[in-house]
C-alpha cells in the first residue's frame, strides 16, 4: 500500500469510528496535531475540532459509512480521492472529493473537501 494509500485508509477509519474514544485514536493516527479540514460545510482544525466534525456528521447520517470510490491518486506530499456517503440500505446521497497533504510521517495536515452531490 502506498503511503497515500495509508492516509486514506487511517482517513475513513476516523470517519467511521462510532465510539468517542475510538474516534479519538483514529483522529490522532490520522491527522497530525494541527491539521485543518475545510470543506463547503466545515472549518476545524485540531484533534478536537476534527472529532466533532466528524460526530456531527455522524449524527447527521446515522448507520452511514465513508467509502472510498476509485483509486487513490497522489504526488509529492499530496493526495486526492472521491468519495462517497452509503446509508444502511446501500443508496449513496453524499459523493465528494478530497484534496490532501501529508506531513513528513505520512498523517494529514490539511484537507481541502468538495461535495459534488448532495441531498436537497
């Protein structure tokens, strides 16, 4: 697996982790200590921002799950993927695409997110 590869997956670990404190330990694998995440809905940085970002969506789309969708494309300290937001019954309503840089070992500093579908 790619170190970009790697990112990404400790990326949806965190997104997926319903437990608090496992979310907590997903967070700090995947992210470095002041990383920032923005997107169209959300600017957060830190563990703790990033966390209840990720809570809140949560809330907001209970039983869903993050999911890669294609490859993984990356160069230098930088990565991209698509993504998308499965419901319990398999529909998608949530697709996006996330622009990443790594820090030196290979956590996410910074998360630029672009939704590109999402429901009315």
């Amino acid at each position: 697996m790619s170190v970009y590869e790697t990112a990404v997956s400790r990326y949806f670990a965190a997104w997926n982790a319903a437990d608090p404190a496992a979310r907590d330990k997903a967070v700090a694998a995947a992210w470095t200590e002041d990383a920032t995440y923005t997107d169209p809905l959300a600017e957060v940085g830190g563990h703790a921002g990033l966390a209840a970002a990720i809570a809140g969506a949560q809330e907001q789309f209970p039983g869903f799950e993050f999911r890669l969708l294609g490859a993984v494309d990356g160069h230098h300290d930088t990565a991209r993927f698509t993504w998308e937001l499965v419901a319990p019954d398999g529909s998608a309503p949530v697709q996006g695409f996330d622009v990443v840089t790594l820090a030196e070992d290979g956590r996410i500093r910074t998360v630029l997110g672009f939704l590109d579908r999402v429901p009315g």
